[in-house]
C-alpha cells in the first residue's frame, strides 16, 4: 500500500505560553522549533504508521527545507519536493496556551508558489491512494496545484481523500466542493462543515453525498463520525491529557486513511483515526 499525500511542508515554531499574550510586552513562553505543515504532518503519521508514503510539496532553498526534508526521510517518508530558490519555506508561528489550545500565524512561503508542474507522474507510480490539504485548494495561488494533483490521481485510477484544512478560508462551499467533485472522502471537522453545510451536527454531512463519496467528521471531544450512503457509524473520543492540539486532525486524517486502506471497517477506521489524534495532543509538535 501506497499513499501520496500532497500539501504544505515546513516549519513550526511552537510558543507555549502559560498566560495571557501582553499586547506591546513580554510573555514568557517555551519555545521549539519543529517539523509542520499540514500535508507533512499526515504523511508522518502515515509512515509511522506503517504506510509506504510519499510527500509533495514545494520547499524554500534553505536550511528549513533541508531540515524538513531530513526529518521527513528520518522518519520514513519520501519527499518528491520542489526547491523555490526565490522565496523561503513554508513557517507558521504556533502560540498554545495553557490548555492546549493553538493559534496560528502562517506563513507559507514557496507553498504559495506551489504549482501544477510540481505535481510529478513518477510520485504516483504505484500509488493507490492520494490525500490532499486543503490549503492547497483555499490559497488561489495554488489552487490549480491541488485541482492537478486531483485530476493525475483519477486518472491513474487512485483513489482520493481531502481535508478542507481551514473553516475560515470557506468563503464559497459551492466553489470548495466543485473542486473535490468526485473525491471518495472528503474529511472535515464540524467548523468546515458548518461552513460547508450551514450545520455542525454530523448528519449534515448526508447533504455532501453528491459530490463525494463519504465524509468523515471530527468532533473534537464528542469523537468521529463517518457518513455515507450506507448510513452513519460513530465512535467517542479517547481520553487525553492535551499538552499541544497542533496536528491533531492531521493524525486523525493518518490513522483513518492506514485502516481504511488496510480493508478495516468504518468503525475501526474511525477508532485508529482517534487513537491517533489522542496520541498527537499529549505532546508539542505537530508529527510523531
């Protein structure tokens, strides 16, 4: 088994802070610099996982990139990366707070400049599934990246997953779902599928059933829910101290899509996409 996942890679400066931010003054924090990015968080836990993975993305010509790239092969990953000589990697401001909480600044430097031709034929070459970041769609910059990445995997006959990644940047549900028209699983949480649906509750995901094949929603505390034609399938959260939630749908998305693809029911597809996003907020940073 095979996935290609495409999206963002870079680096995240992880500041926990146990007060409020002073505005104009200082606050005290603990500081990490680590590996993030929404598509290179995924593809970590898939190959922790145990899947064969392989990233996309397009990097700075930079010491972050090369760090990236480093720590993304270290831990198993195949990195089918574009160098942007022009501007710098990718590299997000990650404040968390006393109770896990993230706020995020990003920056996303030459995965703004991610384009079709950094889409490789040779990535997919015994693929059998691709996975996208919807960040990849939400920036117009590379919006014709990720519709590419889309359109290559149809048509090697993979099959696909999205996730919209980021509520706030749905600023047209018809557009957004035009773009993954034909997806096999769309995996949002309840934010982008309120903004999505116009409803929270996961039986608004029946309502997206004909443009994708299945929708997967994380509910934070009140678990997962996978809904499809054949009906809805629910597992509760697993318990967890939660030290820093940076990545933790990104896990999900990792544990879901290894079951999933192993053959496993929905039922443990959702259990191994909790498990691992329980196991993603007990420590800092966004990767195993």
């Amino acid at each position: 088994m095979k996935v290609v996942v495409v999206g963002d890679a870079g680096l995240d400066v992880v500041a926990r802070h146990e007060g409020p931010i002073v505005h104009g003054g200082d606050s005290r924090s603990r500081v990490r610099l680590a590996g993030g990015g929404a598509g290179a968080n995924t593809a970590a836990w898939l190959a922790a996982s145990g899947v064969e993975t392989t990233l996309i993305a397009r990097v700075g010509d930079d010491a972050g990139g090369r760090m990236v790239r480093a720590e993304l092969e270290a831990a198993g990953v195949s990195c089918a990366f574009a160098v942007d000589a022009a501007v710098p990697t990718c590299c997000v401001v990650v404040l968390v707070d006393g109770s896990g909480q993230r706020s995020m600044l990003p920056d996303r430097g030459a995965m703004g400049r991610f384009a079709p031709e950094d889409v490789s034929p040779a990535a997919l070459d015994g693929a059998d599934h691709l996975h996208l970041s919807g960040y990849v769609l939400l920036d117009p910059s590379s919006r014709p990246a990720g519709l590419a990445a889309l359109a290559a995997a149809k048509e090697a006959g993979l099959t696909t997953s999205v996730d919209p990644q980021a509520a706030a940047l749905i600023t047209d549900a018809r557009a957004f779902l035009a773009d993954v028209r034909g997806t096999d699983l769309l995996m949002p949480n309840t934010a982008e599928l309120l903004a999505l649906t116009g409803s929270a509750a996961p039986s608004a995901a029946k309502a997206l059933l004909d443009d994708v094949g299945a929708v997967v929603v994380t509910a934070g505390l009140e678990g997962a829910t996978w809904v499809s034609a054949d009906g809805e399938v629910s597992v509760p959260a697993e318990e967890a101290e939660c030290v820093d939630s940076t990545g933790a749908g990104d896990a999900f998305d990792a544990g879901v899509l290894a079951a999933w693809l192993r053959g496993e029911s929905t039922v443990d597809a959702l259990r191994a996409g909790v498990r691992l996003g329980a196991r993603a907020v007990t420590k800092v940073g966004a990767q195993p």
